[in-house]
C-alpha cells in the first residue's frame, strides 16, 4: 500500500462520515461537503492503486530484463 491509498482510504471515510452527519442533522451544505470530501478521497485511492500497478510492472519489467 503506498501513501495515496492510505489518505484515499481516510479521506474516504472521513466524507463520508460527513456525508452521513449532514444527512442526520439535516444540513445539506454539510451533506454536500462530505459528499465532496468522499470522491477526493476515492480518486486519490484509485491514484494509488494506478500507481501501485505501474511500480509492479516495472519491477516485474526490471526483474526479466535481469535474466
């Protein structure tokens, strides 16, 4: 795991913690904030994730051009 997929994964949750805290207390500014907060925090995951796999196929890359 590297840091994008780990501040993804809080943000994320965070959003939505947000989200639901607006939703309860019926304050759509807040419900919207946290909405927003929840994708930032999905597409920086989903960044690492990209990233993660690039490092991966350059190892792998690196490791066959060793043999």
């Amino acid at each position: 795991m590297n840091r994008d997929q780990i501040k993804g994964s809080i943000k994320d949750a965070a959003g939505k913690i947000q989200r639901k805290f607006g939703q309860m207390s019926g304050n759509n500014r807040q419900e919207a904030r946290g909405t927003v907060t929840q994708a930032e925090g999905k597409t920086q995951s989903t960044a690492g994730d990209v990233k993660d796999g690039f490092e991966k196929a350059s190892d792998s890359v690196k490791d066959t051009l060793k043999r």
